[in-house]
C-alpha cells in the first residue's frame, strides 16, 4: 500500500513538474514576443536633438502631437502635425515608417511627414527643426483627402510676427484671424467685408516670447489661422484655392523650420539672419528730419493747383516744417494715364518749382491700375500691347493676343487692368512715364499705392513670369517702387526688406481704439519692426477723417505725439484747422513736437537706421520693450510703449479725457531720466504713475 502511495506521488510530482516547464517555456516564449516586438515596433514616439533622455523636438505619430523643449528642458511649445488626418477605408491609423529624413512617417494614401534636426554648431543653445509633408492621394476619395494642416498651441507663450490687420495687437495672439488665404489685401476695400483678411504688409516669420520660431517655406499654398474664434491656436494649412497659381498641377505640400533658443530676440536674430536680408541702405535723411505734408486726409479727392499752393502757403505762414508735399488722388485726368488734369493742375511745374524754393521736394500718388475707359488702355489694347498687363489665362492655344485680366479696385466703379510688374517690358514702359512726369514738372518722386495679391484678377490669371506665390506681386511692386530712390513710400511689404523704402502703414481709422484708431499705431510699427521694415511711416496724423468730420482735437495732439517718435511724420489734417479765433494752442504744440522730432529723436533715427544697415544682424529702430528684455514677462505683452533704439523709451496717452498714466520702466539695473525734467531718474524693473499734460509726452533717455 506504501508502495503505491510513492508511486503515485512521484507520478503527480513529474506531472507538476512538466506543467511548471511547460509553463515557465510559455512565459520565456512571450517575455521573448514582448521584447522581440519592443524593439521591432515602429517608434511612433521619436525625438530629435536628444539630452539627458529627453528630446528637443519630441514627436508621436500616434497622437500626432509634438513637443518642443528649451536648452533646460522646459516645455516651450506644443503642436498637432497632421490635424484633421482623414480616416481611410482598409489602411492602418497609424503611420508606416519611411527611410526620409531623420525620422518619417507615411500614412498611407493621405500622407508622408519627414523630420530632419539641424545642429548648429556656431549657435549657442539653438535648435531647429525642418517639417516636410508631401500628399499621396492615390486611390483616395474627396472625404479621404488629406491636406497639410498643423496646428501650434499659442496660449502658452506671446506671438509676434505675421501680417498687419486692421484690429492690430500686441502679441499678435491677443488679436484674431479666421482661416483664409496667406496673401496681401487690401482690407479697408468693399465696406466692412474685407475687415478680417490679412493685410498689405506681411511675412511668413513668427516668434514667442518661449524662444520658438516659425518660419514657412515661400512656395507653400499657405492658409493661416491665429486664434480663430478664439481657439488659442495658429494652424497652417497647404492648399492650392484659386489665389495660388499651380500651372504644374502639383499636389499640395507644406515645409517650415521650427527652432528654439533662449528667448524672443535671440530667436528671431537667428531666424532673420537666416531667412531675411537687412536694409542695403538709408531713406533720404531730410524725410528722416521733417515732416511729409499730404493733401489726401483733409482734401480727398477735391484737389486742384490753387488748394496745393494755398496748403503751401500756410505751411510757410504757421512757420512748419517741411520734407516734401505730396501730390495725393485725383490729379490724373482719367486713372492710368499719367497726365495732369489741366484744368485741375495748369501749370503743374510752377508748382513743384514752388515746393523747390521752400527748400521742400514734390511727389506724385501713383498706382499700378489703368481704368478701362482711359486713352492709356484703349492706345495699347489698339497697338497690341495688352502683355503690359497681367492678362487672362486661355483656356487653350487660339493663336490670338492675350486677353487683360481685369480688376476691381477703390477707384471708380469700372473695371481695370494691373500693370504685370513680371514682365520687364511692362516695367520699363511704366517706369519711363513715371521718368518723364518727373523731368517735364521736375516732380522728385512717387508715393506707389496699391500692390496687394488681392488685386490679382480673380480670373485663370497669367503674368509673364509665372508665380507660385501671388504675394511675389507684392515684393516685385516695391523693387519697382525702389528705383526713384530714398523718398519714396510704399504701403505693401513682402520679402521686400533690403529695399530702402518708407513702408506706411495702412490707411487708419479717426478713433481712439483697436478699431484701426490710435491704440492700434503701436502695435503696428512694432509689427512692422519685427517683419524687418525699418523705416516706418506711421499714415496721417489724426487718421484719414473718413466720416468727413475734422478727428477730435485731443485725439489729434496724442496721435501727433506718438508720430513724433517714428521715422518719420506725415500731416494732412493741419494744427491751424482747430483754431478759432486768437486760439493756437496746436499749433504751438505741433511746433513743439516738431522741435523735439528733430532735436532729441532724428540723431537716434540716423543711428539706429545705420545699425539696421551695417550691423551684424538686424536690428529695429523702433523696438518693442522686450527686445532690450527679452526674458521679462511684462516686457512681453506692454503694447502701448516703445523704445527708440535701445535709448529713448516712449509711453504715450492712448485714453481719452486723462493726463496720467502707468509706465513701466524695462531693465532692471538700468535707469531712465525724464526728458522733460532731467532731474528725475526712474529706475528700471518698476511702474510708476507720471503725469502727460495734453502738450506732453513722456519719454525717458537711458542712463
């Protein structure tokens, strides 16, 4: 009986023992499938620029979310690359890996992102990455098609950079864009309609206060949001609509570099440098000195010789000074002919031969549109010359001339055709009229309105060279506008920094707020700062008085005081149209204002213009706070200070009905001593209160 009882004994424990082998096997064989599937898996989650276990750039193809970390490993900015990635019936969610780049992932029939970290060696604590998407629509549907469409968190960090917009801010972020075409408008056209669109003067350049910078390749079809609906978000997406021309049929594709360094400015010095070029020369100096005296803002279009001269003559009775008079719509005799109405203008030359004896020079309004009911388009139309014009594509070879491609614009309610500024032929024919205007009436040059890729017809439009991107319009306007020299003004910005020119800011609205009123001014010139538009000239002081209403006096005095502080000054409404009686105080306080653009502020324009210039990487004369401080977190959002190089530091009234105001002084250790009590010294780092009397502002010179 014993014995059995062994028997059995040793039977069940062989039995335990081959079970616990068998099982002991069966969890080596899926500890090894573990570890064999660990280490052959796609890496979903990559990162690029790695140290100590954590990447710069950290990615996962998964959630499709990305991560950008600083030198210090603090999280500076977040982003979704490939938003809104459609579902496709029988593929995988996720990505395949691809053998592009440093990393790349395709998905399949919709698209392939390639990753590629740059190492840059002579930058300190700098890092970049380059994003590449390329479509593949092989066998999609229309609900199946993919588009390029990133997204970057903006509520983490201040952006700047962009495009000027009519409710201008500063950060850009605490303004607004819907989704819409990348390229130059003119958003005053049409009524309130094209309010929300991107304006005349605009890069694809972004910087955060975080460190982060965005720049976007030029031959992207880029559509951009910033916080659209306030969704705290700037998303861009590729694709060709009608405003980017693809006479190659190529599929829509997207490709930027994303760096981070230490701060705004060590970013954006990098990034420019990078991707920019710096002022090749000075504006004329005496523009720099003196105020420019326009006849658009108080005359509109009512214009003749006798209201110029009697403009003239009161700049020389109220005892101003004066750059040049600026000849403003509607002098021509129909648009686009360039011939002075000789009923309106007689004798045009004694005229700009006045303008010469003040010691003041002459310029002309002048546009790139020629109305259709003008003798200029129906001599060339006659004479075959219709390639001077952006024309209408052909649907197909007819052996027949090309066809203008016509345009609507602000004046007249007929159509026009825009001068092709591709074409050299065009652009010596425009230029040699312009040349001869100014020899026959010893005009010294022009003010180049318009230039905007909204212009563009909206027609299949072709130009003699064929753009990718509709805003080279834009660039090859200004490098037109560039030829007659250092006075010259444009209102369109677009890769179109080294040419010399005053760049004006759109027109601006007679009110006090972000409505394209006095708060907005600031903002703007810092915008344009930023873009690498120097010289900046800040529109009318007062505004453009569109209600046909004189701007409100108070209103009138800030703005003139902000103006004081600029490149450069522009009248139209007069200092003497709000006296009554023996009353001058504005005009006492314009000379004032005058005094002090010319004796404390003109010396810093000629520096720190000379800096932009010569200096080993750009720098603004008109500054934001921040870029003196770049790591301090009220220097980053003040949108209604500025600085004059890294010297005079300007806090302007901006509120109607005050005369005090907050400001705060940036740079601790710094001390600044008011300009106009020189024995008071503020120290840099705080706020204070300070009073700004009505013929007053405050401004500070660094100690």
């Amino acid at each position: 009986m014993g014995d059995e009882r062994r028997k059995g004994g040793l039977k069940n424990w062989s039995t335990k023992r081959l079970v616990l082998l068998a099982l002991v096997v069966v969890l080596l064989c899926v500890g090894l499938a573990i570890i064999t599937w660990w280490f052959a898996k796609p890496h979903y989650w990559v990162w690029l620029g790695e140290r100590d276990f954590r990447g710069t750039f950290e990615y996962d193809a998964q959630s499709k979310r990305l991560i950008v970390r600083n030198e210090t490993g603090h999280e500076v900015q977040r982003a979704t690359l490939g938003y809104r990635m459609p579902k496709v019936e029988w593929t995988w969610d996720d990505p395949w890996i691809c053998n592009e780049g440093d990393y790349c992932f395709d998905w399949e029939r919709r698209g392939v992102l390639s990753l590629v970290y740059e190492e840059l060696i002579e930058e300190r604590n700098l890092h970049c990455m380059n994003v590449t998407w390329q479509v593949n629509w092989e066998g999609r549907t229309e609900q199946e098609t993919f588009y390029p469409y990133d997204c970057f968190d903006t509520t983490r960090a201040h952006w700047y950079g962009g495009a000027e917009v009519f409710s201008q801010r500063w950060p850009v972020n605490n303004g607004s864009g819907e989704m819409q075409p990348y390229i130059t408008n003119d958003y005053l056209s049409w009524g309130t309609s094209n309010r929300d669109r991107y304006g005349s003067v605009m890069e694809r350049l972004f910087v955060t206060s975080e460190g982060v910078g965005i720049v976007i390749e030029e031959d992207v079809p880029l559509h951009l949001s910033l916080n659209a609906s306030g969704d705290g978000r700037m998303c861009i997406l590729s694709n060709y609509t009608f405003h980017y021309p693809n006479p190659r049929a190529r599929l829509p594709h997207m490709k930027y570099s994303i760096c981070v360094g230490e701060n705004a400015r060590q970013v954006h010095e990098y990034m420019y440098h990078r991707y920019y070029r710096q002022p090749s020369g000075l504006p004329a100096d005496l523009v720099l000195k003196r105020p420019i005296w326009s006849t658009w803002a108080r005359y509109k279009k009512d214009i003749n010789q006798t209201v110029v001269l009697d403009m003239a003559a009161d700049i020389v009775y109220w005892n101003m000074s004066a750059s040049q008079v600026e000849i403003d719509d509607f002098w021509e005799t129909r648009y686009g002919e360039l011939h002075f109405n000789e009923t309106k203008f007689p004798d045009p030359k004694n005229m700009f031969d006045y303008f010469h004896q003040k010691g003041w020079d002459g310029t002309v309004w002048v546009h790139p549109f020629t109305n259709i009911d003008s003798f200029t388009f129906e001599d060339n139309a006659a004479f075959g010359e219709p390639d001077y014009w952006v024309s209408q594509a052909p649907q197909k070879a007819t052996g027949q001339p090309d066809v203008p491609g016509l345009t609507k614009w602000w004046c007249g309610t007929q159509y026009a055709a825009l001068l092709d500024v591709t074409n050299p032929l065009a652009r010596r024919w425009f230029v040699s009229r312009l040349e001869e205007l100014r020899t026959n009436f010893t005009i010294d040059s022009f003010k180049f309105d318009g230039g905007e890729a909204q212009y563009l017809p909206d027609v299949n439009y072709r130009t003699y060279n064929t753009y990718t991107n509709p805003n080279f319009y834009t660039r090859d306007y200004a490098e037109m506008a560039a030829i007659f020299g250092g006075q010259t003004e444009v209102r369109v910005g677009y890769r179109s920094q080294e040419l010399p020119l005053f760049v004006r800011m759109f027109d601006k609205s007679s009110t006090w707020g972000y409505d394209n009123g006095l708060k907005t001014l600031i903002p703007t010139a810092l915008l344009f700062s930023i873009l690498g538009y120097p010289y900046i000239l800040p529109d009318m002081i007062g505004g453009n008085a569109y209600d046909g209403q004189l701007p409100d006096r108070e209103l009138y005095i800030r703005w003139m005081a902000i103006s004081t502080f600029m490149p450069t000054m522009q009248f139209s409404i007069a200092p003497w149209q709000y006296g009554s009686g023996n009353d001058e105080e504005v005009i006492r306080i314009a000379r004032k204002f005058l005094e002090i653009h010319e004796r404390d502020v003109y010396p810093q324009l000629v520096t720190f213009a000379n800096e932009a210039v010569n200096g080993r990487r750009y720098a603004p004369i008109i500054r934001p706070l921040w870029w003196e401080d770049p790591e301090n977190i009220l220097a980053q959002t003040i949108d209604d200070e500025f600085l004059v190089g890294d010297q005079i530091l300007v806090a302007p009234i901006v509120e109607p009905g005050t005369t005090t105001r907050e400001v705060y002084f940036p740079i601790e250790g710094v001390s600044w001593q008011d300009a106009r009590d020189r024995g008071r010294v503020y120290r840099g780092g705080e706020f204070r209160t300070i009073r700004v009397e009505l013929d007053e502002v405050a401004y500070f010179f660094r100690n």
